[in-house]
C-alpha cells in the first residue's frame, strides 16, 4: 500500500457550538487569559472552531475539545522537562542550542502555552506541525500574539524526508533534517503516532531520533491496540464489505505496546518504556463519530531516550 496524505482525513462534525463545554474544560484557557467569563471564553472557542471547521480538517481531539487540556501536563516526565528548561535564559554562561524542546503536533499551541505558563522560557519551545493554520487560529483563541511571536515555529511533515517526496505545492513540506539534527534536549509527540500509516510511522520515529540530541528524550501518547495492525477507518454500516481503494489509501496503522516498543528499539533509542494509561474523560467524549474502533483499542504513554 502507498504511503498517503493523512491531513486530508477529518472527522465528523460533532455540532456547531462550544456551549455544552464543561467549566472544568475551560480552565487552563481561563486561567492562562486571565479571563473568568466563561460566557465569553465559550463565545471565543466557538468562533475559532467554526473557522477551523472551514478550513481545516477536524481532527478528533479538535471535535471534542480535546485540545483545552494541556495533554503534556499527563505525563509523568513533563516535571522533568520544566525543570531542566525554566530559567535557562539566566546567567552569562553559554547555553546549549539543544537545551530545548520541540512540540511536533502543536496544534493550537495548548501545551506550548502550558509550558510558558509553567516558566519555560519562549527561547526554549519550538513548536512544529504540518501547516500554520491552527498555530494562528491559536493565536486568536489565547489572545496572545505578542507573547507567543518569540517561539520558533516549523511547519513541516516529518513522516517524511526530502528523498520521500520532492516538495508539492499540494503536500506540506518535508522537515529538513540538516537543520534539526541532534538540535533538541526534548521532544513531545502528543496523540500523533496513531494517524500515521506503518511506513510513515517508522520515518516519523526515525527523524525523531535524528533531531533528539544525544541524552534526550522523547515523550509522547498515542492510541493503539492489543494487537498491531491496520484500522481501515470504517463506516459501521459496510463494516463486512471489502476494503474499497479509499480505505485502503486513508487507512492508519495501530501499534501494540511491543511493537511501538520494539520500532523505537531497532531505530537506536534506550530505555523505551510504553505503558498502558486510561482513557481520560476529560480529553475524550463517548460520542460516536461513525467510526468502527478498531478491536482491542488501547491509549499508551511512551517515553525513550537517545544515548
């Protein structure tokens, strides 16, 4: 099977407003503004998804809203991360250009943002995703253009290399590695392996390697299953029908935790460790979007390092 463009897959639309949004989910967005009119916050959210629904693909955490919850904050190595990063802007000695952490999969920007609120310092971030869209859209919504124009930002695809696919005008463009090899203490990858399909999977990780510098580490959560294998994404009703070329091309692969395991493994990253974690209400609604999950659904939490 080719490899494919995974952007040009969205998710049903969930509805056309943010009012049924619990408070609880308008917190960091609350507290980070400064903004305590959840009338008006809700107000602001629906505008900006109802934009991002015209022009971009709804992913499902853009669906649910799963985007208001800093997802960085879950893992249990983000303390680590914040630490090794807040006030490293301070003293006159040198600072390793690698002394920071790049966010591939920004999306909005939520966990960038939680990492500024938490004292790393803008010089710090680098935040990646396949365009700028919703990195702009951002903006809007945290209302924060000024604060944030100091992160370095890269819109690029890294499921793929240069060699992959010559730059499209239809295609976001490939990383370039030259640029971000061994460039970065940390790397996070939050709800981002999982719509990849093997292949763009493996190139995914193997640029990751590239880019983390020597003694980093890589963090991220992803939805997986019991058994690795493809999910051809199907509608319930022609759940029993043949695979159809459209599902063929749109399909996405799902590791298990030895797998995931063991593809990290065999491209050189050390003490690998993916670990079963719950499905948080928070960040997922039990509303179906259409969509048959695959068997045995699993959601992990990883975490390897470079030597």
């Amino acid at each position: 099977m080719a490899d494919i463009d995974h952007t040009k897959y969205s998710f049903a639309s969930n509805g056309d407003t943010a009012s049924e949004i619990p408070s609880s989910s308008l917190s960091f967005l609350s507290e980070y503004k400064g903004e305590k009119d959840l009338t008006k916050l809700r107000g602001t959210l629906t505008d900006m998804w109802t934009e991002s629904k015209s022009k971009y693909h709804v992913y499902k955490c853009i669906q649910t809203f799963a985007f208001l919850h800093p997802r960085i904050a879950l893992h249990p190595f983000y303390p680590t991360i914040v630490s090794a990063l807040q006030g490293s802007n301070s003293g006159n000695h040198a600072i390793p250009t690698s002394k920071r952490v790049i966010d591939i999969g920004c999306c909005y920007g939520t966990d960038v943002r939680r990492m500024l609120h938490d004292g790393v310092p803008t010089s710090r971030i680098v935040a990646s995703d396949l365009h700028s869209g919703y990195w702009d859209l951002g903006k809007k919504l945290f209302n924060d253009e000024e604060r944030i124009s100091s992160v370095e930002t890269v819109f690029a695809n890294w499921a793929v290399t240069k060699t992959d696919a010559p730059e499209r005008e239809e295609n976001p463009k490939a990383i370039d590695m030259k640029k971000y090899k061994n460039s970065a203490l940390f790397i996070v990858a939050t709800a981002v392996l999982h719509v990849f399909s093997k292949s763009q999977c493996e190139t995914f990780l193997s640029n990751v390697y590239e880019a983390l510098a020597h003694g980093g580490t890589f963090i991220g959560t992803c939805v997986g299953r019991r058994m690795e294998g493809v999910w051809l994404q199907r509608l319930e009703q022609d759940n029993s029908a043949p695979a159809t070329a459209e599902e063929e091309a749109r399909s996405r692969y799902l590791h298990s935790q030895e797998s995931l395991k063991k593809a990290m493994e065999t491209l050189g990253f050390t003490s690998v460790r993916v670990d079963l974690h719950p499905r948080d209400p928070q960040l997922y609604n039990n509303e179906n979007d259409g969509k048959v999950q695959p068997e045995g659904t699993l959601f992990f939490r990883f975490q390897a390092s470079k030597a």
